[in-house]
C-alpha cells in the first residue's frame, strides 16, 4: 500500500525558507511522479511543482507560475523521499501543502499540477507566512 508521509512545515516570516519533506514507501517503480499540491482556507487545492522520473538520475521538473524562481522540488532515490525547497516565501504562500503520488507514471508534463492526475495523497503540513 502506498503511503505518503509530509513533514517539515511551519512558521517563518516573509523573506524566509523551509523545506518540506514526502517519505514515501509501498512501491517499487522505477518511474513515478510526484508533486506538491497546496490549499488555503477558502481555496481550491492548488498545483505547486511536480517532478516526473522514467527511472535513473533523470528528473523533468513543472512549477506552477507563482513559485517560478522560489521553489525546487527535488527527490532523492536512497530515501525514496520528495522535497520541496521554499525560499522567498510570502504571506500568500500560507497554505497546507499535500504530497501526492502516481507509480509508474509513463510521461511529464505541466499537466502533473493538476491533482486529478494522482491516486494516493499524504495528509499535508500546515505552512505559515507572516509579514
């Protein structure tokens, strides 16, 4: 069963960083995608970034316009675990950010910020931007 378990949010003032972290176990692919959804109070759940891997060393990276230049998502094969490097963060990135997941995905593209492109989803870290 696939599992997908945040961590690293919390509270920092605008100008600073955090990273948060996906441990994610019960799959075996080689290839898969990932990605980073967050939802504000009264909001929809909103695509971040996403990462597609057919396997290896090889990433293709999709950010949503908002965080271009601020945020890196990134994965490391030894700890099967999806990160997301926050830098610049403002009071509009306040939001609880979720970890979704699809195992064997066969292809990228910015269609990977869309949550109806994932099956199993972890159950989010609260992040807080203040001014």
């Amino acid at each position: 069963q696939v599992q997908l378990v945040e961590s690293g949010g919390g509270s920092v003032q605008a100008g600073g960083s955090l990273r948060l972290s996906c441990a994610a176990s019960g799959y075996t692919y080689r290839s898969f995608c990932m990605g980073w959804f967050r939802q504000a109070p009264g909001k929809e759940r909103e695509g971040v970034a996403a990462i597609y891997t057919p396997g290896g060393s090889t990433y293709y990276g999709y950010y949503a316009d908002s965080v271009q230049g601020r945020f890196t998502i990134s994965h490391d094969n030894s700890k099967n675990t999806l990160y997301l490097l926050m830098n610049s963060l403002k009071p509009e990135d306040t939001a609880m950010y979720y970890c979704a997941a699809t195992p064997g995905c066969g292809s990228g593209s910015r269609s990977l910020l869309y949550q109806y492109e994932y099956p199993y989803w972890g159950q989010g870290t609260q992040v807080t931007v203040s001014s």
